[in-house]
C-alpha cells in the first residue's frame, strides 16, 4: 500500500483589471486679443442662434388702437380722417392700403409718432425686405420720448423684428468673416445700430476689431454692448473686462515686474507714475490696494484680495494672465517641465487665481507628479464656469488618483496568486494566506481611495477575489493536512501488516480519516476543493478495501498457527506435555467458531488460497470434534 501527491489549483489570478489613467488632452488656451475664440466661436453662435429663433414662439403683435397718442401737428380734419383710415385698414390686414395712406400722411408730418409706428408695423406685416426697414423706422423712436401705450407697442415690434433679423445677421458674418473680415464688420456694425440690444452682435464686432488689432475701438464697442444689452448681455460685459485688462497689461507691465520680483514699494511707484488716461481704472487701484494689504501684512503665503470674486479675477488677470498664456504654450510644444517651474513660482503669488490653478493641476496631470495636489488646483479652477475643461480635468486627476492607490494592491495580489503556481507545498500556503489578510485588512483605505464608480467597482472585484481566495487557501491548507495525516498513516505499513493488533490499529486510523474528509468536504464552501477531498476519500476507501484482505489473510494465518501449535502439542510422546482431552475439545471449539465467523464475515475480501486454507481448517476440526 502506498501513498499519493495532490496539485491545489486556484481560481484566475487577474480577477479585476488595473485601473487605467484616464486620457485628458489639454486644448483650452485663451488671450485677451480673442483672435482664437473669433474663429472657434463663430459656427458656435450661428447654431446657437438659429436654435434660438426656430424655438422662439412669435409675437402677437396687438393691432392699432383707434388713437394713441394726441397728434403733435394739426392737419386739420382731412388729415386726421386719412390717419383713421390707415389706422382701420391696417387692423383689418389691408397693410398695403395702410402704407400707402400713412407715406401721405406723413409728407407733412414726418415726425409724427403713433405714423411713424404704423408704417413699420404695416411693412412687418409685408414680411420680407420690409423687415429691415421697419426696424430702420423704429430705431429713432426707441430714443425719443413716446408715451407709455405706443413705447410699449414700439417695443414689443422691434423685439419680434430683432428675434427675426439678428440670426439671419449672425449667419452672414459667419459666412463672410473669413474672406471679407471688413466687410463682415461694416454689415454688422450697420446693424447694431438698428438693434443696440442684442449682445451678441456687440460681442462679434467686438471680437473682429480686436482681431484687426484695434483694441481701443473694441474696448468701446464692447463697453457700449455691456451697457445696452437686453440680450447675452454677460457675454460682452466679459469681453469688455478681457480687452481692458489687454489695453492695461502692457502699461502696468512695469508694476507688475516689481511685485513679481518681490519690490512692493517700486510696484506702488510705478502704478503712482503712470500716465493718468489709464491709472485712473478700477483693476488698477484694487492692484494699489492690494500692494498696500501686502506691505501692511507680510506673509510667505499671500493673503487674498479682499474684493468681489470678478475684481479679484480682474486683478489676478492683469497680473499673471501672460504667465498662463506662455505656460500654455510650453504645454502643447512639449515643454511641460519649464511650464510647471513657471506656473509654481507665479500661483505662489496668486494662489486662488482658477485660470492658473487650472493650467497648473493639466500640467502635474501630464507629467504625472502630485496628484493631490493637482486635484487641489482642480477644484479652485472648477470656481470659474468660463474654464470649459476644469470638471473633465478634475475627473481624470481623480481617476489617477485612485489609481496611484488601488493599482499596487491588485499587483500585490497577482503577485501573491503567482507565487503558487506549480507545486503547492504548506509553506506557500501560509505565506499565500497571510499575503491575502494583509491584502483585505488595506481594502478600507482601498475603498476611501475610491473616487469613481470605476474604482469603487474594482475594490469590491478585489474584495471579493480575496474573500474568495482565502476560503481556498483554508480549504487548500485542510486538504494538505488531510493528506499528510494519511501519508503518515500509510508510512506505518511499509514493512507490511504483521498481526491482527496492527492490522486493526491501521483500520481504525484509516476510519477516522475517513470521517475526517467526510466532515471537511461538508464544511467546505461551495465550490471548493470537492475534487480533492473525493480523490482521497476515494483513496483512503481504496487502502480500507486493501486492508480488509489483508486483515482477513492474517487471521487465516493466525487460526492455522493456532491449530498447528495444539496439534504439535498433542503430538509430544510425554503424556504430560500434552493437554487434557477436555482443553482440546474447548480450544478446538473456540477455533472453529473464529474461522466460521471470519468465513462469514470476510467472504467478499479472502482470495482462493486463502478461503481453500480456511474452508480446510473448517472441515479439519469440524470432523476431529465428532
């Protein structure tokens, strides 16, 4: 009777993918000039307009009341009759009539108010070309003092003409701005003349003068659209705050160069002498303001400006704005190192300044240095909703976050799981185990670490897997224990079974092994090492079979030893060597019964020789007893 091997095999060592640092391409460069955002904005504002106008319900103009307002010339009555009568066809949809009535009308009254409303509201009706010149009519009113009924009438048209006029506008500067720039402005401006109101064509004719290089007229431009504007009015009150911070950039350059180089006192000089036509401006004296809080308050870390968040952006822009621009370009010709050095000493400076924080928390990002820190920078540059990429970038520096934890510890494990491959031996088990406890006692950190759903789905794949693997590796390490006591059990009959004492000691042993297995396998968890605990549950059946014809053979020869002895004894030739009749007949008896019994007993497990020597021993005494 021998022994066996056993092989512990796993379940698949990579049960989760590694996180991946999620990709980021910086592409968000801005200016003061604009001359970028002119051209990448233009297609942008035409959809959006056109979206605007085709979802924008028309108005209901009301028609014209029999009066409105006391005619401010005395026509006499044939002019008030044809006034009338204008008024009339034009409520009742007769506008061509009306218009014709309304141009006699007002040959000797050009200036009358409640006509001059009329007649563009008849040519809105016409609809086509007309639309133009009704709003070119209206134009004047909008200035003059008109009473309050007709003001509102006036209103209410030009806004429908406006809403109708201004996409068709938009798409042709869009067209044209490209090949015929000048021509694309003078047709715009033309316009916005007409309709002062709308901030987009402001913002456009805005953005192609500073693209000409005139930033001064563009400054206007943009001021007059902020102050005007009933419509994206926020947009052109930006602009103008960019292209006045481009227009102070360059005379504050001086200022600007002290306070970066530390000399607070020469920064206040500078802002102290330069010319009045532009120190007298508000980003300049909160600049003076701030420079005074500095000097009044030294700190290794600036303290921050104590203005609105839009000045203190202001400021900030007018400060280090350049600095973001040249780390930008650093950036995209692959000069991220120079770019982070530069952004680093200039955030010491202006620490809470989004734009810059942005630019630095991409370029940590790409260099893959410090991510809490540029998710730290991240999070500042969300603050501003004008940076379009902050929240892409916050969520891929999150990504890479939790991937500088989590990735570790799933290498960790495929490497514990690796050192187990091949032949499995009771050390590595226990290494392997106590591998995986220091694994699953890390998930807690794992699962703070965690800042997607990707992540969070990882560490519960690797809690898992771990929770998994140690029940194997307690199963595994039950079955190599099994197997051992078995191999020791077996060891006991290399030299063979002597006696009937040793053949019982093994079978019990092999008994309780047996219950052994069958209590592990019940115990086991589902899909666990059933396999190799059947494998020797079915062995130690095996050896117990072999066992039992051992056993049987033994005590075949035992009963023949014993009846050999007493029919030696019975032999001796001195009578008193030999046993009394009576003790004969009771040791024969008892012999009989035992290989009767075993006859019975082992009929399944003697070989021929074995039953032939029994069945003889039987038949030898059963006939010596008669």
């Amino acid at each position: 009777m021998t022994g066996t091997g056993r092989d512990h095999a796993f379940q698949e060592i990579r049960p989760v993918q590694a996180l991946q640092m999620p990709a980021f391409e910086f592409t968000e460069v801005r200016g003061h000039d604009d001359v970028a955002e002119h051209d990448r904005r233009l297609e942008e504002i035409a959809r959006e307009h056109a979206a605007k106008a085709a979802s924008q319900t028309a108005l209901v103009l009301a028609p014209p009341a029999d009066s409105l307002v006391e005619m401010s010339l005395d026509l006499g009555s044939d002019g008030e009759e044809l006034l009338a009568d204008a008024r009339a066809n034009a409520r009742d949809g007769r506008h061509d009539v009306a218009l014709e009535q309304l141009e006699e009308y007002l040959r000797p009254a050009p200036e009358h108010q409640e006509a001059r409303y009329l007649r563009a509201y008849c040519l809105y009706h016409l609809g086509g070309q007309h639309h133009l010149k009704a709003l070119r009519i209206l134009r004047p009113l909008r200035d003059e003092p008109v009473e309050a009924d007709l003001r509102e009438r006036i209103s209410d048209l030009r806004r429908e003409l406006r809403r109708r006029l201004t996409p068709l506008e938009v798409t042709a500067y869009t067209g044209t701005a490209r090949s015929d720039p000048l021509g694309a402005l003078a047709r715009v401006e033309a316009f916005l003349e007409l309709a002062p109101e709308e901030g987009t064509l402001s913002y456009l004719l805005a953005l192609g003068q500073s693209r000409g290089g005139d930033l001064e007229e563009a400054l206007d431009t943009a001021t007059r659209g902020a102050a005007e504007a009933d419509v994206d009015q926020e947009q052109v009150a930006a602009l103008a705050r960019r292209l006045r911070l481009a227009l102070l950039a360059p005379v504050a350059a001086p200022a600007v160069t002290a306070f970066k180089a530390g000399d607070l006192h020469r920064a206040r000089g500078e802002l102290f002498r330069m010319d009045p036509r532009w120190r007298a401006n508000m980003v300049l004296d909160d600049f003076d303001a701030y420079l005074a809080l500095l000097v009044d308050h030294p700190s290794l870390t600036p303290p921050a400006p104590r203005l609105p968040a839009d000045r203190t952006e202001d400021l900030y822009s007018l400060i280090a704005e350049s600095d973001g621009q040249h780390a930008a370009v650093l950036m995209q010709t692959g000069r991220a190192d120079e770019a982070e050095r530069l952004l680093a000493h200039v955030l010491s400076l202006v620490p809470d300044f989004p734009w810059l924080n942005f630019l630095y928390a991409a370029c940590l990002y790409r260099l893959g240095r410090e991510p809490d820190r540029a998710a730290a920078c991240a999070e500042i540059a969300r603050r501003d909703p004008a940076i379009a990429q902050a929240d892409q970038l916050l969520e891929a520096i999150r990504g890479w976050q939790e991937a500088a934890v989590i990735n570790p510890a799933l290498d960790e494990y495929v490497a514990a799981m690796e050192s187990v491959r091949g032949e499995v031996s009771a050390d590595r088990l226990e290494a392997l185990r106590k591998r995986m406890a220091v694994l699953e006692r890390g998930l807690p950190a794992l699962r703070e670490a965690a800042r997607t759903e990707r992540g969070a789905q990882v560490v519960r794949e690797l809690g898992e897997a771990i929770g998994q693997r140690l029940a194997e590796v307690t199963d595994a390490m039950a079955v190599h224990r099994l197997y051992e006591k078995y191999e020791g059990i077996m060891s006991t009959a290399k030299g063979g079974v002597s006696d009937a004492s040793a053949a019982d000691r093994l079978a019990r042993s092999l008994d309780g092994l047996a219950a052994e297995i069958k209590n592990t396998r019940r115990r086991a968890d589902k899909g666990g090492p059933g396999n190799q605990l059947d494998e020797l549950a079915a062995l130690v059946t095996l050896r117990r079979t072999e066992l039992d014809r051992v056993t049987a053979a033994v005590r075949v020869s035992d009963l023949v030893r014993r009846f050999n002895q007493l029919a030696e004894r019975q032999s001796e030739p001195l009578a008193r060597l030999r046993a009394a009749p009576s003790e004969v007949r009771g040791t024969l008896t008892a012999i009989l019964n035992e290989a009767r019994q075993l006859s019975r007993s082992a009929k399944g497990t003697l070989d021929a020789r074995d039953r032939s020597l029994l069945d003889e021993l039987i038949g030898t005494i059963a006939r010596t007893l008669r």
